[in-house]
C-alpha cells in the first residue's frame, strides 16, 4: 500500500488536498496537529512544549538545540511509526523528505505567493498586511530549518515525485491524480523498500525511547535497524548503561535483537 506525504508552503490549501486524498483513497490522513497529538501522548510531552519547534514561535535558530533534538526526534517516532502502517497521507510544512522513495509518493503543494497570502487572511483572520508578513515569515522559517537539519532545499523540484500548483489546477483534478499514483504505487509494491522503512521506523522509536528515558535525557545517541536488529550506539554505553539501553529497545514492537557499540567513557548519572 502506498504512503503520500504532502509537503506544503503556506497558503497553498495543501492539507486541504491531502484530506480529499485520503477520503478518496480510503486512507487515514494526519497533518500536523495529529502528529503533536501522537508524539505528545507516546512520548508523555505536553503538546505546547513542541511549540518550540513550531514556525510561528521565535526564530528558529535562537532555539535551544538539546531541546529541539529531543523533541523532533519524537516527531519523527511518531510519524514513521504511522507511515510504516502504510494507507496513510500525511500534510504538513516538512515530513516528505524523510520517506524512502520506494514507498509512496512525495508531494510539494504550491501555489502563487498573492493567493497564499489571500487564504491566509481569511483562514486567520489577518489583514492583508499581517497575513504577507506570516507568509514570508513562514517560508523563511521552514527553509532555514530544512537546511539546517535536513541539508536539503525545500523548494528543490528535484526532491519531490510531484508538484502541484493548487493556484491553477482544479482540486478535484489533483486528488484524482494522487488516487491513480497510490494506486499504481500499490500495483508496484516493493517489499524490499517497505522494510527498510520498517526498520527505519523501528530505529526511530528506539532512539526516542531512550531519549524519553530519564537515565538518558539529552544524550548522544544514534540507533540503526536491519531487519529487526537494533544497533544502538553513543558515548559511555557501558554497564550498566548497556543493559539499560536493551531493556528500553526490547520495549519497542519490531525489534528482534539489540547490539550495543561504544569505546568512550561511561555517561554520568541522571537525577531521575
């Protein structure tokens, strides 16, 4: 089954095409509130502590990096964990560059900047003023953090499976063509690439895990997946912070084995 994710500028009445989509198709749809709603009750965070790395708060560069690290990991457990369930299309400013390519369609919603800024003054009750401003605030604020965390120019084509001009193209049209490409996605499906998502959705969840843990915190640590074996890595995972780290993997649902690599001294301890 095929997984769309819609990345959209402002404006662009991109989670609008997303929910027609998914009602065409039958498939969920999740924009950016259910993906908070999810990492906020998986991960036991308050939804406004992830305002931190929303685009409206300050920029996004003045933002603390230990928590904005933390929290966008348990962004990214939430959503690869939904995606990995496939039959799903997901809207939001980001997200679609993070799907492996053989598993669905990557979508860039657009439209011409003065219609952007006229739906987001009726949407938010803005003056034309005020609604120019949030949208250029908007998109300077989203290609920053692509950059930043991602390396990758939001606005490249080149990214994408499909760009949609919703300024031009009748909506209906739109979601007609996303049905007949999940469609055919689904005609095509490549085993090989959906467990690779599903061990990158396993790795995902491990790493947050152990970032939600308060004996790990904010600690440096990448985690890989092959086929259900975990490879945890990262400073100091020694005993007993070794055991510790296969107890909160074997948690995860997916994980078969969990290997621990590490050649630093031990990680100092954690008020709990």
């Amino acid at each position: 089954m095929a997984v769309i994710a819609i990345n959209q500028q402002l404006g662009s009445r991109g989670d609008e095409l997303g929910q027609l989509t998914a009602d065409a198709l039958g498939y969920r749809f999740w924009g950016r509130r259910e993906l908070v709603s999810a990492a906020s009750r998986a991960y036991s965070v308050e939804p406004a502590q992830f305002l931190i790395i929303d685009e409206r708060q300050p920029y996004f560069w003045e933002r603390p990096k230990v928590d904005t690290d933390r929290l966008r990991a348990f962004l990214h457990a939430a959503i690869f964990r939904e995606m990995a369930q496939d039959r799903m299309v997901f809207a939001s400013s980001s997200g679609a560059q993070l799907m492996p390519a053989r598993c669905g369609l990557r979508v860039r919603a657009m439209a011409a900047f003065p219609i952007r800024v006229r739906n987001i003054a009726s949407i938010e009750k803005l003056t034309a003023a005020a609604a120019e401003k949030r949208v250029r605030d908007h998109d300077r604020e989203v290609k920053a953090r692509a950059l930043s965390l991602y390396r990758f120019d939001i606005d490249d084509p080149c990214i994408y499976d499909l760009v949609l001009n919703t300024s031009v193209l009748p909506i209906d049209a739109m979601v007609e063509a996303l049905r007949s490409c999940a469609e055919k996605i689904d005609a095509s499906r490549d085993s090989r690439g959906w467990q690779e998502f599903r061990d990158a959705a396993v790795a995902a969840q491990v790493r947050a895990a152990l970032l939600s843990h308060p004996k790990f915190g904010h600690a440096d640590i990448n985690v890989d997946c092959v086929l259900g074996a975990v490879r945890i890595d990262g400073p100091g995972l020694v005993a007993p912070w070794n055991d510790l780290a296969r107890k909160v993997a074997a948690e995860i649902e997916g994980v078969k084995s969990c290997d621990i690599g590490t050649d630093d001294p031990p990680m100092p301890l954690r008020a709990e």
